[in-house]
C-alpha cells in the first residue's frame, strides 16, 4: 500500500484528522495542569527554604525575575520578611501595586510606592532589607501584561495562612491563570505561588497598622500623647518610615 503524502485527497483528510486530534489532547491537557494548578496550589510554608548555592537550580533562579504582587497599604514587616526571602533566592524581585484607575484611594498606591522604597532602602539591621534587586512599580491594568514585559516567570502572593486567606485569594488565583487566555496576550499563565508569613508577623497586619494611626491622629487631636501607638508601630513597621506612614495613615 503506498504512502500517503499531504498531496493525496485521503492523506489530506487524515493529516487533517491527526492534527485535530493533537490539538484536542494538547488543549485537555493544558486545562488539566490549569485546574490542578487552582485546585491544589502551591503554598510555601515558613521556614522558606531555598536550593542550595552551586546547585543547577540555584544558579537558575539567580537569573530569574519573579513578581511579587500585594496592595501594601501599608507595608509591614511581615511583608519585609517575604521580600527578604524572595530577594535571596531570585536574581531580580518586582514588587508590584495594583491600581484601578478609576477607583479613588484614602492613600494613592504611588504614596504606599514611595513607603515601601523607603523601607527597602535601609540597611539589614531591622530598620528595612538592605535588597538592592528589588525595585517597586505602580501597574495600572493587569500585573500578568506587565510580568510579561519584565519576563518575569513567577507570581508571588503573601498570604497569613491558606486556611485564613485562601478563600479570599482564590478568585485571584482564578483570574491569574486564565485571564492570560482569555483576555491576552494568549501566553501560558505564570504560576502563582502563595508564600505563607513568618509566623512571628501572624498578628501584624495592614489594617492594624491603620487602626493604631487613627488612633494616634484622635489621640493628637485631643491633646493626649500618641507615644504609646508609636511604640506599637515599631513593632509592626520599621522606625525609618514611622513618620511617613503616621502622615500618609494618621
């Protein structure tokens, strides 16, 4: 029986047939891995842990731009912590701010920028990080379009706990993974991973940060002394950016 050749009418029908077949189990499997992905995500425990140096994968992700996404309003420690880790083990670390343009904000994410810069500028000493590959971008739109433009190859998300914050994380899980094939560009979604925090920052958080601000604002207003709330900010945020925060929060 002689062979079929892409000029022949059967072998045209056939090719035709296997390509589409191909393309079925390519797209099955694709959306498998997908669904895997949000169904059981990947959650890094503390203590992070990382590949050790002169190892093939450590020299890969010494190459690697990850982002690290968060609304930092404001930034803390425990967020410092993360990106402490993240700036150890990766070669470059975006730390990127969501903005909604058309979405007005008690304190504009180009403020809470300037915040966690001023952070990331200490020294290692506990007053910031001291990471000179971390730089931190306002991106207004979708954070994948522009990790794909720093050629970024994965998505961080600080969590407390997935049992505490998983829910709520989900549905952005969700939108990172198939907002790519849905809304473009049509590439392979970034994995999203979810960092879990140190547990010692279990009880720091952004909005008790904002709570001891306004507090120390009604207190100033009432002619009491605020040195209390700021003795508690320096054991959430660190003393360079205690006044900034107190301004931009109080």
């Amino acid at each position: 029986m002689p062979l079929l050749t892409p000029y022949d009418d059967d072998g045209t029908v056939v090719a035709s047939q296997l390509l589409l077949v191909a393309a079925l189990v390519a797209i099955a499997v694709a959306t498998a891995v997908l669904i895997y992905r949000i169904v059981f995500p990947r959650v890094l425990s503390h203590p992070w842990t990382m590949p050790a140096k002169g190892t093939p994968r450590r020299a890969i992700e010494e190459t690697t731009t990850v982002v690290f996404a968060g609304s930092f309003n404001p930034p803390h420690r425990g967020h410092l912590s993360m990106i402490r880790y993240l700036s150890e083990r990766y070669g470059r670390v975006i730390c990127c701010i969501g903005v909604n343009p058309n979405k007005t904000y008690d304190v504009t994410p180009q403020t809470r920028s300037q915040i966690l810069r001023k952070m990331l500028g200490g020294s290692d000493d506990g007053n910031g990080t001291g990471c000179k590959n971390v730089q931190v971008e306002v991106v207004e739109g979708y954070i994948w379009r522009y990790a794909r433009t720093q050629n970024a190859t994965l998505f961080f998300r600080g969590i407390r706990t997935w049992a505490a914050d998983g829910p709520e994380e989900r549905h952005l899980q969700i939108l990172n993974t198939w907002g790519p094939l849905l809304y473009g560009p049509l590439v392979w979604p970034l994995r999203t991973i979810f960092l879990e925090g140190d547990p010692r920052y279990l009880d720091v958080s952004s909005t008790v940060v904002r709570q001891i601000c306004a507090e120390m604002k009604e207190a100033k207003e009432r002619r009491r002394s605020a040195s209390v709330g700021g003795e508690r900010l320096l054991r959430l945020i660190p003393p360079s950016v205690i006044e900034s925060v107190v301004e931009a929060y109080g």
